[in-house]
C-alpha cells in the first residue's frame, strides 16, 4: 500500500479479517494518537524548567527589545 502510494486501508483490512473479531469503532478507539505520545509532554515541561527558563532568566533584561536586523 505504502509503496504504491495508495491509501492506508489498513482499518478496512483488520475490521474484515475475522481473526481480530473487532469492529471499526473498537479499532478506531485504540488508535488514538493521544495515547502514544508517552513522556513527550513532561520532557517538554522538564525542559523548558531546566533548560529554556534558566536562559530567559538569566537574560531578563534583553527580553522584549525589538531590533532590526538588515542583511
């Protein structure tokens, strides 16, 4: 499928395959993205605290100055 460059159809073919013995819905219920995303949302929070925040604070007096750059 991918290589052709068709359609992922792979719902269709897992929903027609009796050895699953699951409907469309149930299938589609354990494909939600959201339940993939593992420790991504708390490596951000970890890294904007530990990394990005200690720059911004240490730089507080440059936050918000606009200037123009010509190149």
């Amino acid at each position: 499928v991918k290589q052709e460059g068709k359609p992922n159809d792979m719902i269709a073919r897992v929903e027609a395959d009796p050895a699953f013995g699951l409907t469309r819905e149930e299938i589609e219920a354990e494909l939600s993205p959201e339940d993939f995303t593992g420790r991504a949302p708390q490596q951000v929070e970890e890294f904007l605290a530990e990394v990005i925040r200690p720059v911004l604070d240490a730089n507080k007096e440059d936050l918000g100055q606009h200037v123009e750059l010509n190149v």
